[in-house]
C-alpha cells in the first residue's frame, strides 16, 4: 500500500521533524554552554593556580628587593602559551612592571571598559577572574592581590593591606573557536542522529499507525460505493484495534440500518404500487421525488426517467388544470382538490380528481406535496346516469300529464277530420259538380289534404305513445328496417320544411340490402330529427347530405353546412331541455339518442363553428345482411 502525502501525512512528519530537531538542537546548546561553563571554570581554576605562582615567586624578589629580576621574570611569564600579558600594578594603580609591548596598550585607566568589568559591581561580588572583552579578542583576565606581610614592613607601612596587585591575562579565543567547532560538530551529529530518528519514528508511523489507518480510509470508501460487506481487520490489542472493532461494529449497526430501511422502503413502495390510485411526492420546485407503479403508468415514463423531473415535464396531456393545485398547496399550505380532463392513448376522455397535500417538518414548514390522481370516469358517468333518471322521472311526469291531456283534444280532432274525410269521399263518389260545391271547391283535394291532416294527427298520436313507454323505460318492438327506405322517408318528411329555408336535401344512392333491426317509427323519428335540425342550422342557400355505409357497423351521416357546434355546446348537447337554437324545446336530439341506444346504436357528433357539423347514427347491422357499397 503506498503512502499518500495527506494533509494529516505532512503534519504529522513536520510535527515530528520539529519536534526531534528542536529537541537535539536545544540539547546541543545546553550541552555547549555547560560544556562552556566547564572549561571556564577549568581556565580560571588554572589562571588563578598560576598567577598564585607567579605572585609567590615575584613577593620573594621583592623582599629581595632585586628589580631588575622582577622584571626579567614579568617577562618570562609573560611569554608563557596563551598568557597574553603580566602586569604588576601598585597600590595607586599604576603600572610598574608588564610583560611585552601589549601589556603597554591595555589601557587601565579605572573608567575603562576593561576596568569597569569588574569595578562596576560592589567589592563583596568582585570575584578573581573575569572575562572580558578587548579589541583583539576575548581574555580571562585574573586578579591576585599582594598581601601587606609583617615581611614587607620594612618598604611598605604597616597601616596598609595590600601593596599591589598582579594581572593576569590568559587568552581564551583559541577555547571560543574549539568550542564553537566542538558545537557545530554537535549540531551536524544531532542532526543527523535527528534525520534518522525521524526517518525511523516515520518507518513505524507508517508500518503501525499510517498503513492501519489507510485500512480505515479504503475500508470507508467502499462502504461509502455500496460494497457494505467490507471491514476493517481487528487483529491485535492496540488502541487501532479497538478502533477497528469499533468502527466495524457501527458498519454492522449501519449496515443493518440500511437493510431496514431498504426494507421498509420497498414495503412503502409495495403498499403504494398496490393502490390504483397514481401518487406522486414532489419537492417545492415541483421536481418528482417518489412516484408509485399507477401515476408513472399515465405518464409513459419509467422510474428513473421521473425522478428528478420537473411534473410539467412529464406529459403535454398529463394535467389540463389551470390552476395547479401543487402551487396552489406550495402558496397557501392547504389540501387542494382539483378536477382534471386527461386525453387516453386511445382517444377517450377521462377524468381524475387530483388531491395536492402538505408535508411539513418538525418545525412547520412545508417540505413536499403528495398528489393523489383518481380516476372518476365512472363516478361522472354514473352520476351522469343519475342525473339524467331524474330527469327521464321528471320527464315521465311531464310526458303521463301531457299525454293526457293532449289525447283528449287529439281524439276531437281526429274524429272531425274523419268525418270531413267521410263526407268528402261521399260527395266525390256521388259525382257532385266542384262548380255547384261553391266557389274554389275541389273535392279530390279535401280528400287529399284531410287524408294528410288525419295521418298526421294518427303520427302524433303514435309520438305520443312512445314518448310514454319511452319515459317509463318499457321496451320498444323490434322491427327488421330497411335503412334506404327509412332514409328516403325521413328526407320527404323534411322537405316541405327545407324548401321552405331555402336548403337542398341531397341524398346519395344508398346501396342494397342494409338493414337494421330497430323500431321503425323510433328509427323515423330519430332520422327525422337530425334532418330538421341540420335544415335548421344552415343559412338560406346551404345544404345538407345524407349519406349511408355498411360494414361491421351501419353508419348513417347527416352532415350540413351551417353554423357549427362550438365544444361548450357539445358538451351538452344530448341533455333534455337544452337547446342552442332560440325557440327549440331540447329534446328533438334527446329523444333521437335514446331511440338509437334502443337499437344498440350511438350517435357521434363533429363539428366546426363556421363550417357546418356531422351527426353520424352508428348501428349494429342485421346479421345475414348484405353490406354493399355506395355508388359512385
């Protein structure tokens, strides 16, 4: 394993290089100034032996009184190794014997320097030798006194103490350069000795703590990558050992945290996927966080294409709410509800209730919103269905009293018509002149028009009666209808109305043998229906085609040219009472859509404001019938 120059690495090696270095570095001066103080003490022991000699020699020459063998042996002391001068001095101070041409230079005058090294302190702490320093270096200068003996009486009173003293100089440079070398070779040993006390302090470093530690680095990391079998080995009793152990029991601890929370994570995740509702968590930037198996199933995208996503990049069709009730939950920290028009994959229209909840924190703020999308496709059809029974009942109350009160007065009619019809065949048949039945009389053509009156009062009876059985739900007969003539008769019905308006009728060959089975006057009424109503929405001029084709389903087009449906309208255009056209009564398209749901049939409506709509009646053809195709 190599070692890596870490930030710890670095500190480490220069705390432990300081630290050995200043170690052998202040030892090596404490060594050099004891070492100094030594070999001080060694001079000046030896400076005072001699110049205790030279004193004893010199005070029997000066008993003797013999000047001039002072002053020879002044001299002879003086060229002794490393003595630098010899000077006897009176007791005035003043020099009386020196050895050699320097002893002449030292100036020793009592304000000197040199003097005042030793005069500046009181007599009691002025010791017997002193370094000092000159211009030529540094001496141990030694001060020996000259006793007043009872032997020197004879020249000196007896009154005085002393009657010279003796300066000895001894140079000690030679001892300041031995000992500066002696420290500098003791500086290069410790230096070394500490350059290879640190390269042995890092060798174990590294083989017992560094290389350990790198276990505990690797170790963490592959953790950290998912890898959580590693761990670190625990061999041995030292502190790293117990760390070791320790930090494998909270691998352990972690480890078994993380399986829990796996765990529970995929519980969560199974207890979601199992509702059929879709649920999403969202973050306060609307970015996906969690998602169950239902929502991602109406977005199109897989788990982790949703993660991380903003919702509105999820689908142009996933939501057609305006007001996001996410946002609105973000601004306001409210549950929101909201009802959505989603477009299917296959084309159909659902609709799903969104429910937008806050999560908040231990301290109140808002964290996430769950949303919970819920389909109420069914729940709206079934209340659709609920709504229209009440008003079928309502209708059926309305339909009892008005037939009712409509078969009375339609009864009178119907038996005066007949009679006129009566009266007018007898007066035909019995050849009675037109011009003797007074003026503007035709007798064929009362026939003619009471003939119609009375068919067309038979017609609103028979509306009448299904309108009833209609309303109280009882079955329709079933008849086979041949769908050409049926389309035929609805056009001659509308004629007169559309001829009326100003609008063509065009209806295009219709091929042989399509037939359906349904009530023939239901199937009538409800073709009839549609005609008059596209009759009525074109503008004098327009026109109105009717088309027929077979296949796994009849379909009979009714399409026209006029003003269009806008898409409000058609949201409610099959609803009783509901109509877009001044004056109508909004159950001519309500009646047709039940009489084509009787016969197991739909009715689809497109349409273009401005530019005309197509109603298209789809029934189920007649088994064993022949499904030819138009005529060109």
């Amino acid at each position: 394993m190599s070692l890596r120059l870490t930030s710890t690495t670095v500190g480490l090696a220069v705390g432990v290089t300081v630290a050995v270095s200043v170690a052998f570095g202040g030892g090596a001066y404490l060594f050099s100034v004891h070492h100094y103080d030594t070999l001080l003490e060694s001079a000046r022991a030896t400076a005072l032996s001699q110049a205790e000699l030279i004193r004893e020699a010199l005070e029997h020459q000066m008993i003797e009184n013999d000047r001039t063998l002072i002053a020879q042996m002044v001299e002879s002391f003086g060229r002794q190794p490393r003595v630098t001068s010899v000077v006897l001095l009176d007791r005035a101070g003043q020099a009386r014997f020196a050895s050699g041409p320097r002893s002449r230079t030292i100036d020793l005058d009592l304000g000197s320097p040199t003097c005042q090294a030793c005069h500046r302190s009181p007599p009691a702490e002025r010791g017997s030798s002193r370094v000092i320093e000159v211009e030529g270096g540094t001496l141990l200068r030694t001060v020996v006194p000259f006793r007043n003996r009872p032997a020197c009486h004879g020249c000196h009173p007896a009154s005085h103490q002393i009657n010279g003293i003796l300066l000895l100089d001894v140079d000690v440079g030679e001892m300041h350069q031995a000992l500066n070398s002696d420290l500098r070779n003791m500086l290069g040993g410790s230096a070394a000795l500490a350059l290879t006390l640190v390269l042995a302090i890092a060798l174990v470093l590294r083989v017992v703590v560094l290389d350990r530690l790198q276990h505990f680095e690797s170790t963490a990391r592959q953790v950290a990558a998912g890898d959580l079998s590693r761990r670190v080995p625990a061999e041995g009793t030292d502190t790293l050992a117990w760390l070791a152990r320790a930090f494998n029991t909270m691998a352990d601890s972690m480890t078994n945290l993380l399986a829990e929370v796996q765990s529970q994570r995929e519980r969560l995740e199974t207890v979601m996927n199992s509702i059929d509702d879709g649920i999403v968590v969202l973050d306060p930037k609307r970015q996906v966080i969690a998602a169950n198996r239902a929502f991602l199933a109406r977005t199109g995208r897989t788990r982790d294409q949703a993660l991380g996503c903003c919702c509105t990049d999820l689908g142009p069709d996933l939501c057609s709410v305006g007001d996001c009730p996410t946002m609105a939950c973000l601004t306001q920290g409210q549950h929101q509800i909201r009802i959505c028009e989603r477009r299917q994959a296959d084309g159909q229209v659902a609709w799903e209730e969104v429910h937008a909840s806050p999560v908040r924190g231990a301290d109140g703020s808002l964290l996430q919103v769950v949303e919970v999308w819920r389909d109420i496709s069914e729940r709206r059809m079934a209340e659709a269905r609920l709504a229209e029974s009440h008003r079928l009942a309502s209708l059926g109350v309305l339909a009892s009293g008005f037939s009712h009160e409509l078969n009375t007065p339609l009864a009178t009619v119907l038996t005066c018509v007949e009679g006129i019809l009566r009266q007018a065949q007898t007066g035909s048949d019995a050849g009675i002149n037109p011009a003797m039945a007074g003026p503007g009389e035709d007798w064929a053509a009362v026939v003619e028009r009471a003939d119609i009156a009375r068919q067309q009062v038979l017609r609103c009876r028979d509306i009448i009666q299904r309108f009833r059985r209609l309303a109280r739900g009882q079955a329709s007969t079933a008849d086979i209808v041949e769908v050409g003539a049926a389309v035929a008769a609805a056009a001659r019905t509308v004629e007169p109305t559309a001829h009326e308006r100003l609008v063509v009728v065009i209806l295009d060959p219709v091929p042989d043998g399509l037939r359906v089975r349904a009530d023939e006057a239901e199937l009538g009424h409800a073709l009839v229906n549609l005609l008059l109503n596209a009759v009525q929405a074109c503008r004098p001029g327009g026109q109105v085609r009717v088309s027929v084709s077979g296949g796994e389903t009849l379909r009979i087009r009714v399409a026209d040219d006029g003003c269009g449906i806008t898409a409000a309208q058609r949201e409610h255009l099959f609803e009783p009472f509901f109509s877009g056209r001044t004056g109508g009564t909004g159950l001519g398209l309500f009646l047709s859509l039940n009489f084509v749901r009787r016969a197991h049939g739909d009715i689809v409506v497109t349409s273009t404001p401005g530019r005309g709509s197509v109603f298209e009646v789809q029934l189920p053809p007649l088994v064993g019938a022949t499904a030819g195709s138009a005529a060109p």
